[in-house]
C-alpha cells in the first residue's frame, strides 16, 4: 500500500534533476544537495503542501525560474542556500513566485 507514495526524498532528488536539466548552473556540490534535501520539505510543508503535491509540482516550479533566468544578476535564479533556515526569511518572496506560478499551471492544465 505505501510503496507508491511519494516520499520527501523522491521530491527533493526530482528538484535537482530538474535543475540540472533546465538551469544553466547545475547543483554539483554536496553541500548545496544537503542544502536541498534537509529544507526543501520543509519549506513545501510550511506552505501545507504535502510531499505528492511538491512532486507533482516541481517541474513546473523550476520551470519558472528557468523562464526567469536571463543571465543578469539580478534575474530568478534559484540557489540551494534560499532554502536554507537562515536564508528562507529572505528568499522565499522570490521561492513563493516560483511555487504559485507551479500552482497556477497545474490548475490551468487540469
């Protein structure tokens, strides 16, 4: 019965390999996928979006930030560390775009 759900981890490793794939820096040291796996749950969970949904919608969250990377300095680049408890307060302006345009394609595409 449970070996089809989806879990934190499978949410987190489809966040980098949808990176890696769509962005033009990819995610390769081990700190930062650290940085990934440890806060990624966390951040959906204080959203209330279980770990179903989060991997439901994490193509289309990175595929935000890829539509918003532009090579300026200041453009949505996504980076492990806004993720991070310390960051997060900061970031997550920026993360919460990402995850309500996620939001709106699913709904759109129902």
């Amino acid at each position: 019965m449970y070996e089809n759900r989806i879990s934190w981890k499978d949410v987190a490793e489809s966040f980098l390999e949808h990176h890696n794939k769509l962005m033009r820096k990819p995610i390769e040291r081990d700190s930062d996928k650290r940085v990934i796996f440890r806060n990624l749950p966390y951040w959906f969970r204080e959203r209330g979006i279980d770990q179903d949904k989060a991997y439901e919608l994490m193509p289309h969250f990175i595929m935000y930030f890829k539509n918003n990377d532009k090579h300026k300095k200041h453009d949505e680049q996504i980076k492990p560390i806004w993720f991070h408890p310390n960051q997060r307060y900061n970031m997550s302006f920026k993360l919460d775009k990402g995850l309500k345009y996620a939001i709106q394609y699913l709904i759109k595409n129902e």
